[in-house]
C-alpha cells in the first residue's frame, strides 16, 4: 500500500473549495443554514479555508435525530460548513481510496452503486448453486477508531490529513473508542476503505470469484457448499481478531431459495423488489396520493415524487439492469 503525500495543499485551494461548495448545495439550498451561509459569501467560504490551512479541522457542530426505518439508528448530520469541508477533503482522497477497493465493492462509488451491485448480484444469481451472505453487526457505531486510524495513515503520510481525520471520526454521544457519525459523506468513504481489508481477504486468500459487497453486506457464491463453508469461518475470524468486527449469524442457504440482498430478491431466473421494499414502496406512493388529495402537494409534484420512488424498484418492475461491471476475476 504506497502512501500518498502532497494532498493538503490541494484540498484547501478556492478552486476545490468552490466545487465543494456545489457539491453540498445539492439538494439543500432552501435550508435555513444554508441560505445563511450563501448570504455571507465569499466569507462564510473563506473561514471554511482557514479551518483547513490552518489544520483546525471540522467545526464538529451535528444535527442528530433518530430514524427506524429499516431499523433504529441514530443519525449525525453535520452542519452546513462541515459538509463544504468534508466534500473538499473526499474530492482529493477518493482517487486514493479507489486505488485501494476492489471492482466487487460497491456504494458510494461512481459507476458502481445500487445498480450495479444489482447487476452483479443478478449475475451470480443466475450461475452458482449456493450462496453465503454476512452482515456486520451495527457496523458504524462500533467501528474500532484507533485501528482505524492506523490503516488509514498507511494509505496517507501527511500529519495534516491524518490529523483531519481522527478529527472526523468521532461522532457524538457515542463511546471515545468506537463509531462514526452516520449520516458523514466521509463515514462512508471510511467505511468501504475499512473493510476493502476483508475484500482482500476474499479476493487474494480466499480466491472467491463470484463476490459482492454493498457497505457491510457482503455476499459469496460458489458451487461447492464446503467452500462457501471455509470462507465463512475464515471472513468471521478476520473481522473479529483483524477489525475488531462482530458478524451477525451467517447464513448459507440455495439459491433455489432466493437471495435478499440490497433491497431486492435474487432468484436464478428473475429479480424483484423484497417484502421490506414492496411494503415500503406502497406506503410512501399511498402517503403522496393521500398528500395530493389533501392539497398539501400539487399533482405535478405527486408525479416527480412517485416517478423518484418508482425508479429504485425499476429494475424489478422492467428487468432492465445492465450487465455486471465485470465479471473475471479481479483484483
């Protein structure tokens, strides 16, 4: 792993904050805090510069609040500032992370994020016998941060971004050893970099061929039922000794039973929408029509919402997906 040096300097010029600054804009410029901060530029941008120069590091200012859908988490959004920072920083560094991951890592990547890991899934689906699928147990909130840290100063060897980092990391309200706030664009970042350690595992040890991970849920396929059966002992050994990572139970089952796998079930010949999905996609179209009938929303605005709602489950209702990013070997 080479480490890479001459990326502060970088992060902190006008140029890249200004493409920051629209990244972070996406979306959110109705928000009181950042009407707030586009009223005081150039200075509100020029503090933002300051922080990272002078080796400051993020304001740490979070807005938490609590979501239970799919299930409970406690969500840390960073302040307006923050979020500039954060996308200045990831701009620069994710060439590096990519260099690190392997194709079969998939989120928050570009070119490979849901669809793709539904075309790779699809893929395999349809060609191995059985599968083994693991899941990290709450994966964000208990993320060692010390031996986190240290991976990540052998992927970068300046003492200004390893310090911005260990400032990143600690979300709030949580134990000073373990987390990462969710809801951090370089949470995520982190989080595929950490277990690209367990990718390589399957990938160079293991020799897994048919493989996919989507953050923390990973997926094997194989025809040999003894094999999917040794790489579960071997992953489950390395994320608890090597990470300090606990797996929910694993399960290896047939194919012919179907795969639940990012929001879709996977059978050898076809792919739809799960239960958890199908359900979900009812409430929310039913929740705008009941919305549109009231007048709390206009009809043109009814269609862009359903017409966004529908187009996670498109691959389901036209089986349109593309075929997989590739699938040799890999790295």
């Amino acid at each position: 792993m080479r480490r890479e040096i001459d990326l502060w300097d970088r992060i902190g010029t006008w140029t890249n904050l200004e493409i920051a600054l629209a990244q972070a804009l996406r979306g959110k410029r109705t928000r009181g805090d950042v009407r707030a901060f586009l009223r005081r530029l150039p200075a509100s941008l020029v503090e933002v510069q300051d922080r990272l120069v002078n080796g400051l590091g993020p304001i740490g200012a979070f807005c938490t609040f609590t979501i239970y859908d799919p299930k409970e988490r406690l969500i840390a959004a960073p302040c307006f500032p923050d979020r500039v920072m954060h996308h200045a920083v990831i701009n620069v560094c994710e060439p590096v992370f990519e260099r690190w991951l392997v194709r079969q890592t998939f989120a928050c990547r570009q070119g490979l994020g849901l669809r793709a890991a539904i075309a790779e899934a699809r893929f395999w689906s349809a060609r191995c016998r059985w599968y083994l699928k693991l899941d990290v147990r709450h994966y964000f909130e208990t993320v060692p941060r010390e031996r986190l840290l240290s991976k990540v100063e052998r992927l970068f060897g300046e003492r200004e971004l390893i310090g911005w980092w260990a400032d990143v990391i600690q979300p709030p309200r949580q134990p000073a050893e373990r987390g990462m706030p969710i809801g951090a664009l370089t949470s995520q970042h982190l989080a595929n970099f950490y277990l690209g350690f367990l990718d390589r595992v399957v990938k160079a040890e293991l020799r897994i061929k048919a493989y996919a991970r989507y953050m923390d849920d990973l997926i094997l396929w194989h025809d040999d039922k003894d094999v999917l059966k040794a790489a579960r002992d071997r992953i489950v050994d390395f994320a608890r000794e090597e990470l300090g990572l606990a797996m929910k139970p694993p399960v290896l089952n047939s194919m012919g039973g179907g795969l639940d796998f990012v929001g879709f079930r996977f059978h050898p010949g076809w792919v739809g929408l799960n239960r958890r999905s199908r359900r979900r996609l009812r409430e929310k179209v039913r929740g705008l029509e009941r919305a549109w009938t009231r007048g709390s929303i206009s009809g043109l605005e009814l269609q862009q919402r359903v017409t966004a709602a529908l187009a996670f489950a498109e691959p389901a209702l036209t089986g349109r997906v593309l075929g997989p990013s590739c699938c040799g070997d890999g790295p």
